[in-house]
C-alpha cells in the first residue's frame, strides 16, 4: 500500500465518519466494517495502521468531540485578573459558545442509546474536567472569599453532572421549554448557594442550543 501522505488528514476522516455512524447506530452495533464502507476507498488495513480496535477508535472520537476544550479550560483557570466566581461565570459563558457545542446539537446524539459515548464523557468529567480545572477555580474562589463552600469537590462534580448531563439534551431529550425551566431551576439552586453564574445571555444560549437539538430530532422522526 503506498504511504500516505495526510495521516492526519485520514485520521480526521476516521474519527468523523466513526463519530456519525455511532450516533446514528449506536456504538455496540456499529463494526470496523461499517466505518470502512463510508470512508470511500479506505481499507481495513488502512484503518488498523492508525488504530488497534473500535474501543481506541472510540476513545480518539471522544477527545475529538472535545478538542480544543482543554485549551479553553485552561485559559481561564489560569487567568490571573478573574476571581474564583468570576472564572466559572466565564466557563458558563464559552463553555456554551464552543462551536462544538452547535456541532453535537446538530447531530441530535441519543446517549441514553449509546451508553459507551456517555459512558466516556462522565468518565471524563471525573477524571479530567472536575480535578484539573473546575475544583482549583473553586478552591480559588474559597480563598479569595468569592465563592463559600466546604465542599470543593462535590461542588466542582455536581456542577459539572447537571450541566454535562441533566441539562444536556444529548441525555434527556424534553422540550425547549421543559429544558430551559430546568437551566431557571438550576439558577436557583445556584443562587442559593451564593453563586450568581448566568444572565440572560446565557439563558439564550441555552436557549437556542435547546431549540437546535429539538429541531434536529424532529427533522429525524
């Protein structure tokens, strides 16, 4: 087989076509095979060169789904002019405008019915999201007097659980409006425990993001 030339190029058109058929099939029922018959003249040896299973697939596709978002996490954890409170307001914030976030939407995912993708997002929230990023803002938050809690973690993964999965249509597929009286119910339960996060661009957002997903899955049915 002649060497290729864009690895990266082929790799990225792995991870796209795997990423569709997972959504659409489910994880469980999608094989090496079906991949290779929507990449358009890539074989399976072609494929096997860049990944030794449909599990490592997987796990590539999930940091693709995320790509960038570390880079994003980072910069505000690190951003020395914000206090604690003012840090997780601004991850609301460009959490919800990450193009990739209108790319998930679009697709409408069920991953209630693929239990592997959903699987390694939550994987992700405790492992990565939670200790790297969002829990150092709130112990930040806790020393400079802006956010009150003795429970920085259970924060940092409650926090992350209910906007990452509860309010993720992608999970529990409602309404736009059932969806957004949960971001107001959610407000409030913020708010009661001193932490002021969204405004009203923030409800739009969530809004529109909503509408998107409802739209996609009833083009579907």
């Amino acid at each position: 087989m002649a060497r290729n030339k864009y690895p990266e190029e082929t790799i990225n058109q792995i991870l796209t076509v795997a990423l569709n058929l997972f959504i659409q099939k489910g994880y469980e029922q999608t094989s090496i095979q079906d991949i290779i018959n929507e990449l358009g003249g890539l074989t399976k040896g072609a494929i096997y060169h860049h990944f030794k299973s449909k599990e490592e697939i997987l796990r590539a596709v999930t940091d693709h789904m995320f790509e960038g978002v570390d880079e994003l996490l980072s910069s505000v954890r690190d951003d020395n002019g914000l206090n604690g409170l003012e840090k997780l307001r601004k991850i609301s914030r460009v959490s919800l405008d990450n193009p990739a976030q209108n790319e998930i939407a679009s697709v409408a995912p069920n991953l209630l019915r693929n239990p592997k993708l959903l699987a390694a997002q939550i994987e992700n929230i405790f492992e990565i999201a939670v200790p790297v990023y969002i829990q150092p803002i709130i112990e930040q938050g806790m020393r400079d007097g802006s956010i009150r809690t003795d429970y920085p973690r259970e924060l940092s993964e409650a926090l992350m659980i209910l906007t990452n999965v509860w309010l993720n249509p992608a999970v529990i597929q409602a309404s736009p409006e059932m969806m957004l009286r949960k971001v107001k119910f959610f407000d409030e339960i913020l708010k009661g425990l001193g932490l002021d996060l969204f405004d009203e661009q923030v409800f739009q957002r969530y809004e529109d993001l909503f509408r998107l997903s409802a739209r996609e899955v009833s083009i579907e049915n």
